[in-house]
C-alpha cells in the first residue's frame, strides 16, 4: 500500500503528538508499506535511521509557519500538490492544520482515500486546535475543517477525541476512535538502559530523598504552575525536589515558572532539564525518581502518563479528560482536581508517605495500560486503509 502522511508535528520535535506520527510510519514501513511522510523543512529526523527505504521524509517549506499562522497556503500548498500527483492509495493527516491545507487540494486528491486523526489536546466548549486564545474562533475553525468532509474516515485516539469531534459537527458514521499510545516493548526495554540521565540531561545533581518528576513540556495547560504550588506545600514535610523536562530554548513561560519558584522559596528545590530528553532516554529518568505526577488542565489521552504506569511508578494525575481514560483512582495511581494545588499536594504527601499504596498502585500499574500500544492502534487504521480504499 501507498502512503502518504500530512505530520502536524514529527520526531525530533518535543511533542507526544510527533514522537506518535512517527512510530505509526515507522510501524506502517515495517509491515512492508510504501510510506512518505511530509514534515517542516526545519525537521531533522532521518528516514534513514530506521532501515527502511520504504519510508521517506519530504521537507514542506513554511509547513509550520503556516500551522501557526506565521505564512500563508501558497508554498505549502503547491509542495503538497506535487506529493498527491504521485498516485497513493491513501493519505492520513495528522491534526487540523495540516487538514486545512489539504482541504485547498480537492481536485488533485482525486480518488485518493483521506484519513483523518487530529492530536490536538480537546477541552469540550473551549478548545479544539489551540490555534487561537479566543476559545469561539478556536472552535469556530475547528468546526469548519470538520464539516468541510474532504475525509473519508475519522480516526481517533482517545474516547476524548471522538467525543470533541462529534460535539463539532462529526458525521458519527464517519468517525470511529481506537486507542492510540506508546511503543510498549522499546519503553520497557530503555527502562534497563545503564545511563546517568542527571549528569546528562541536568545542570545539577539532585540532592533530595524524594524526587518527583513532571514529565512533558513546561507550559500552563500541563500544571506545571499548580506543581510548583504544591511543592511549596510538600517540601515543609518532605526533603523533596521537583524535575521538569525543558525543550532546553526557556521562553517567557519557563522564565515566569521560574520567578514563581523563587518567589515560594523553593528554587532550589527545582531542576530542569537543559535539554530535551530523548525517547532513548526517558525510561531512565522515570526509573531515577520517586513518584511522577501529569496535573494536567486537560489531555487528547496523555502519553506520559501510559509511560510513567509502564515504569511502574506511582503516579498522580489529574481527574480530567483524556487522563481519567488512563488513571483509576487508588487502583493503578492517585486522581487530584486539575487546577487544584492543595488537592495535588495533599496527593504527593500521601503518596510519599505511605509505602503499602505505592505497592498497590505500582503492581497494578502496568496491566492497567496494555491497551495503549501504538501496534494496536495501527493494526486497526491498517485495516480501515484497506477497506475504505477496497485493497482487501
């Protein structure tokens, strides 16, 4: 089969949206698929890495200016166009944006069969692309890209997902969800790799009994903020320390997270990373720490959180969309009210405190995210490739 994927976003970059493209069309390569993936120009992940000549990388010019308003459809557009002329059996895009652009290309896609899977992290009523801070244009967009129909099937990821497409306008005939996630058998394999994670990734070593990771990007939505909060709270009872993961180029928000560390006193008590952390590498991390914690306002599914019960670590998430399809309060990890920092500290310290809960949530942690293996969410996206363009 011939495939052509439109990648909002693409390892290397620092998003659970681009590390999951990438495992798809590296999974799609490895079951014998001729795959293309269209990225940024910027991108500098090699298709070659992978030993498939099957699967090649185009290089979009102004592809993520244009998903994030900085340029028009023009070059874009036209780079696209080239790529459709090649007569593929199916075309899979990945998040709105890049839906956008391809909606411009309806004569050209002809018969070619389109499939749609959007990563962007929904909050029902308020936020769909997060392209936009006014939460109706947001939507308003969002709405149209969806009801525009240049898709022949919907697919995805998460029951939060699906139930955000639909309350936009979604033909539920047209629109199905299987559960995305990791590469469960290369995350647990890094788990055992012997690597001094903080001497790599970290200007400092950790000087506290009690580590606790945030792992993610440092930004508003993923409760970085509330953990900070709760550190304040944690630390008067505990010798603890708090390690964020950092794209390593700061920014406004990184630097607010930090005025706010030395504002509560607890800077000290806070590290973060110098770059960012690779895939390779962050099992290591999470088995170099106590607890994780993911406080997440609101998930697509929440990758890191499936990763920290693949590690068998106790685990805090927030009680909110996406994540309360991964966590079950007091079974495999503790719940807190998003937003919530008292509720988020008196989680850490319960946690911390009390070892016959951490056994109990850690031995049931990795049964409980079986389902969220990317091969799983493949095998069913292969099988729709081939009924809807009728390869079967």
């Amino acid at each position: 089969m011939k495939i052509l994927i439109l990648a909002g976003q693409f390892y290397p970059d620092l998003a659970g949206s681009g590390i999951a493209t990438c495992l798809i069309a590296r999974f799609m390569a490895e079951r014998g698929h001729n795959v293309t993936v269209c990225v940024d120009e910027d991108n500098q992940y090699l298709s070659e890495v992978n030993g498939h000549p099957d699967f090649k990388i185009i290089h979009i010019p102004e592809y993520k200016d244009f998903m994030t308003g900085l340029a028009g459809f023009g070059k874009p557009a036209r780079a696209i166009a080239k790529e459709l002329r090649k007569n593929y059996d199916v075309v899979h895009v990945y998040s709105y944006m890049p839906m956008l652009l391809l909606s411009t290309l309806g004569d050209i896609i002809g018969d070619t069969k389109v499939f749609f899977t959007f990563w962007n992290a929904p909050d029902i009523g308020k936020r769909a692309l997060g392209f936009y801070d006014d939460s109706p244009l947001d939507l308003s967009l969002a709405r149209f890209i969806i009801e525009s129909g240049r898709y022949h099937k919907m697919v995805l990821g998460s029951k939060a997902s699906y139930n955000s497409a639909l309350h936009l306008g979604a033909k539920s005939e047209l629109t199905s969800f299987c559960y995305h996630g990791i590469d469960l058998k290369a995350f647990r394999e890094s788990l055992y790799r012997d690597i001094d994670v903080f001497s790599k990734y970290f200007n400092r070593r950790p000087t506290a009994n009690r580590l606790i990771l945030l792992p993610g990007r440092i930004t508003q939505r993923k409760g970085v903020e509330e953990a900070i909060y709760a550190l304040s709270e944690v630390s008067r009872k505990y010798d603890a320390q708090l390690l964020l993961t950092s794209d390593g180029r700061g920014g406004r928000y990184e630097e607010a997270v930090k005025r706010l560390a030395t504002l509560l006193n607890v800077n000290d008590r806070i590290l973060i990373s110098n770059k960012p952390v690779s895939q390779e590498d962050m099992g290591a991390l999470y088995k170099s720490v106590n607890i994780s914690i993911i406080p997440s306002y609101y998930e697509g599914l929440g990758f890191t959180a499936i990763e920290s019960l693949a590690a068998s670590l106790p685990t805090i998430v927030s009680n909110t969309s996406g994540l309360d399809e991964i966590g079950i309060n007091g079974y495999n990890c503790l719940t807190v009210e998003p937003r919530n920092s008292r509720s988020l500290a008196d989680a850490i310290i319960r946690l911390l405190g009390d070892d016959k809960l951490q056994d109990k949530l850690m031995n049931n942690a990795t049964s409980s995210i079986e389902k969220f293996d990317m091969r799983f969410f493949v095998d069913y996206i292969e099988d729709e490739y081939k009924k809807v363009a009728r390869l079967c």
